[in-house]
C-alpha cells in the first residue's frame, strides 16, 4: 500500500444554474498517512483495509463534510487526551484516530492512527 500522502482537487459547483455549472472555487485536498498509521494499517485483517480505503476514497469524492454525515462511520470528535483528534469506525471493532487541518487553500486531513477500540 502506496499511500503515503495523496493530492486531490475538486471542483465545487455552483448551484443557481445547474445547466451550465458555474465553477466558483477549487478544492485542494491532502490526505496524509503517519508511518505508526501505516505501519498498523499492514498488519490489520483485509476487510478492515478495504473499509479504510473506502472511507479514504469517499473523502476525496465527496469532501470531509459529506463524509462526515454517512452514519455508518459514527464520525465524532474525541475528548480527554484526544481532545482535537476525530475517530471514525472501521467496523464494530476498530477505528481510525486523525486531525483535520487547514493550511490557506489546502484541506489536510492526517491519519494518526489505526486500531483496535476497547468498549
């Protein structure tokens, strides 16, 4: 897996005239993988490197904002330790842990880590 740090740009429409799709502002997005990340993203079981992947390409179709509404990732910030850190669920046992940046025109999400969430 080859996925150490992606560029996507997306365009954002305008919607008062959908016939012509008048573009009003290019997205440039950045997906970022922490070594610790990867490193635990190798060992897990396949399913769980697909949903990974899947939710990596959802971000980078639809925007961070979208994915965050599909309920079946239960998107939530964390609290305590990880104050300023998301998770999302992988599936009932594991979730990936990462932090959202912006950086002038760049959207940065970071991927801090993957495992396995203790209930």
């Amino acid at each position: 897996m080859e996925r150490g740090s992606l560029f996507r740009k997306r365009w954002l429409w305008f919607d008062r005239y959908p016939q012509i799709g008048v573009l009003i502002k290019m997205e440039i997005i950045r997906i970022e993988i922490s070594m610790l990340a990867r490193k635990q993203l190798s060992k897990l079981p396949r399913p769980i490197q697909d949903s990974f992947l899947k939710w990596v390409d959802r971000f980078e179709i639809i925007g961070i904002q979208e994915t965050r509404k599909i309920k079946g990732y239960h998107d939530e910030p964390l609290k305590g330790d990880r104050n300023g850190q998301r998770s999302i669920r992988l599936n009932r046992a594991y979730r990936a842990i990462y932090i959202q940046r912006i950086l002038g025109d760049i959207k940065i999400l970071e991927v801090l880590e993957i495992n396995k969430h203790s209930y």
